[in-house]
C-alpha cells in the first residue's frame, strides 16, 4: 500500500496542479455556515476530485474506494486544508450513507447507490431530526406503511413505501436527489424499536423541501414534508423495523477523519483575527490578548487529542473531541466580535463580514451532531457509568 508520505505528497501535487484556473476562485469557499457559496461550481469540482479518484479514500477497494487507512485520509484533510481547496458538496453521501451501505445495504443497493457517490451524480440528504425528535432521536413520529402487491407482476403496483410525517434541519437538501430517512414502520411502536431505514427519492409529488433562512440570512438547511411520499419497497436498509441499529451505525461514521484539517482552517481564522487584534488596536487590550493566547493553546490542546485518538476507538473519545472543537469555534467567534468592537455592530453594505458570519453560525457548532448536553450525558452514561436518565 502507498505509505502515508507518498500518499501526502501525490494529493499535495494534485491540488497544486489542479487548483488553478476557474477552480483557484473557489479556494475558501463552502463549509458549514458557508454552503451556499459557488454551490454549482463546487459540485463540478468536487467531481473533478472524484474522477482523479481523490474521494471515498477509505471506502474498500472492492467498493471502488481506495481502501486507505485512517492516518493517509487524515494526511489527505490536512494537504486538502492547506490548500484551501474548496469544501466538497458530497460529504453527507461520501462519509455518512455510503459506509452504511457498505456496512448494513444488499449488494443491489450497493450496485445502485455507491457508483453514483463515487463520481458525485448523485447527492444526499440526512432525515433525522423531527420537531420532535431531535435530541431525543427515538421520539421519530414520520410514519411509513407498505403497500402494494408483494407479487407484483408488470400488471399490478410494485409494493412500496407510503411516507408521511415531517422531519426538520434537513442539510442541503434542496441540492439533494435522495434522502436517508428514518421512520416509524411498526403501527403503535415506541421508542428504538419499530423504526426503518428508508432510502427515499426527493423528486416526487409527495415531498415538500421548504428551506430555514438561518441567522446569517442563508439557508442551508430545509424542512422537509412528506404526504404519501413513496419509495420502492426494497429500498430499506437492514431489516424492516431494525432501522435505529443501522441508523446509530450511520453516526459513528460522522466520527471526524476531517478534524485534524478542520484545525488547519481555525488555525488559520485564529491568525486573521490575531492580525485584525493588531491592526485595530484591540491586541492593546491585556485580556484581548490573553483569550488570544488561550486560543492558540486550545487549538493545540485538539491538535494533540486529535493525534493521540486517531486510531483510538473508546467510548468517550468522539464526545470529547467534539466538547473541544465545538466549545472552541464558539467562543472564537464570541472573542472576533470583541475584537471588532463597534464595527462588528453594524453591516456595511448589508452583508455581513467574515467575522459577524463566524460569530452567528460558530452558535451551530454546539448543537449539530449532536449538542453538548448530549456529548456530556454520553460521557457521564457509557463512561462514569452514572444512573440513566429517565426517559418516557
Ligand atoms: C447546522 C445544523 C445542521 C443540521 N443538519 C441536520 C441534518 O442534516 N439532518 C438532521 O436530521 N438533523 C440535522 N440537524 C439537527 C440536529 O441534529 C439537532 O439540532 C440536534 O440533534 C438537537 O436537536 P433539537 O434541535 O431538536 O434540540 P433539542 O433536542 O430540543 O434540544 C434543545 C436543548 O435542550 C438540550 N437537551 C435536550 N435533551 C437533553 C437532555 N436529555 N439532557 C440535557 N440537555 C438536553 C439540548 O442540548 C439543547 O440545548 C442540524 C442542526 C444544525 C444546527
């Protein structure tokens, strides 16, 4: 196998040939709180990565992945950060539904799902959360029942899925052909059991996408309705009703091989806001300069943990890495707006800066994949071994 240097230096080479021309204008752009930007253009690009076979880097090779370890796609994060490249529009697809099929899909969802991932034809949406069921996840309400004749012949209905319900914070699901959903299958369930996993198509009669303008005045995320929308019986992964293993199976792949090139992107928000602190004034400031200091140390802190668990997989230690990240961007972008003092009151022109951006959407961090309420009750639960919350 390709070592982990060879590898580094091939993507380092890539990206430097390649992003040049009309793709060198899309450097920085895209990323949460940033999707909107160059949506189109970002597609052909992540395309482009994808035909240079850049992408599924850890899928196996049977699967046509690459089969390469932890440490080479997190060498792939940090060349693709320091690169600026921009944000890939397949991440929901590529990280999260493609290793699920891969682990719990039929061979004939694999045969008719992964090719479309690998070369970006197809794009996913994740259907989880509800107005009910966010956190608490096993409170999923959308219901879908089968219909049609099992028997089915060119003459009568195929059977399929009937889904109805709502569910809410849907990413980039306007962009999305399909959506990974979970349902409630069994009449009268409750909780974890009587759930599916349903693969449903977007385009269709029955499907509403109606997108949430967020704080920073873009959507990126949707509600999404579903009346008698339909799928094709088969297209459930797992077994019916078995839908909260494989849909807990889908979250532990969310697990960040992207975290250690995250850091390069903070890394390098850290030292435009230590700039802007010196050019304005603000780093005249001696607790302006210390939270700046603290910074920098934290940014440490994640790099260390992120190194040292990388390969680690231990109850806990996704919580953690997620307490830190999460707690950290948030409070930079609370420390950017204290840095630019008034001017980060107003909106020139009426857009908001890269900073007043930072500020409003680092609020998010804390609560998507997962708030950090949750991240402490999954510590204080499976690790401590404290009591259980009740739960109705
Ligand atoms: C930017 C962004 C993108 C997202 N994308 C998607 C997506 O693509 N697909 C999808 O399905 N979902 C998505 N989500 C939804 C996300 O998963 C939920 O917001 C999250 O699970 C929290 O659920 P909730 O919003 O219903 O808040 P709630 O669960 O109602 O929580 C409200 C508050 O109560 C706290 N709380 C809740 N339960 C407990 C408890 N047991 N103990 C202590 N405190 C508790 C929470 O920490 C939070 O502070 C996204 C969210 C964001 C912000």
């Amino acid at each position: 196998m390709i070592t982990v240097e060879e590898f580094r230096a091939e993507v380092r080479e890539w990206l430097a040939e390649n992003l040049v021309g009309e793709y060198a204008a899309l450097k920085g752009l895209g990323g949460p709180g940033r999707e909107h930007e160059a949506f189109e253009e970002r597609l052909a690009w992540n395309r482009h990565l994808a035909a240079a076979g850049l992408t599924c880097l850890g899928w196996p090779v049977e699967h046509g992945g690459r089969g390469l370890s932890v440490a080479h796609r997190v060498a792939f994060y940090e060349e693709y950060a320091k690169a600026d490249a921009p944000d890939k529009v397949n991440h929901l697809g590529e990280e999260l539904l493609g290793p699920t099929l891969i682990a719990f899909g039929s061979p004939e969802q694999q045969q008719r799902f992964l090719p479309r991932i690998l070369d970006v034809t197809e794009l996913w949406s994740q259907g989880y959360s509800e107005p009910g069921a966010g956190s608490d996840l096993a409170n999923v309400a959308t219901s879908a029942v089968l219909e049609g004749d099992p028997q089915a012949s060119e003459a009568t209905e195929k059977q399929h899925w009937i889904i109805n319900g709502q569910k809410v914070w849907t990413s980039l699901a306007h962009w999305a052909q399909w959506c990974f959903v979970v349902a409630r299958t069994e009449k009268g369930s409750k909780r974890h059991a009587g759930l599916s996993y349903l693969l449903v198509p977007l385009d269709q009669p029955g499907v509403e996408i109606r997108p949430i303008v967020q704080l920073t005045g873009d959507s990126e995320f949707n509600e999404v309705f579903f009346t008698d929308a339909r799928t094709d019986a088969d297209l459930v992964v797992g077994a019916p009703g078995d839908g909260w293993r494989v849909a807990m199976g889908t979250l532990t792949f969310e697990r960040g091989v992207s975290t250690l090139g995250q850091q390069i992107r903070y890394a390098r928000e850290l030292s435009a806001l230590v700039e802007l602190a010196k050019s304005n004034g603000a780093a005249d400031d001696p607790l302006i300069r210390e939270r700046l200091t603290r910074a920098w140390a934290g940014l440490q802190t994640m790099r260390s943990y992120a190194l040292a668990t990388m390969d680690v997989e231990e109850p806990g230690m996704d919580n953690v890495s997620k307490l830190l990240w999460a707690n950290w961007h948030r409070d930079l972008g609370e420390l950017a707006m204290e840095i630019e003092g008034k001017s980060g009151l107003v909106l020139p022109g009426g857009e908001f800066d890269e900073w007043q951006r930072l500020y409003l959407f680092s609020r998010a961090d804390t609560i998507y994949g997962g708030s950090n309420e949750i991240q402490r009750n999954i510590i204080a639960e499976r690790v401590l071994g404290l009591p259980r919350e009740v739960k109705g």
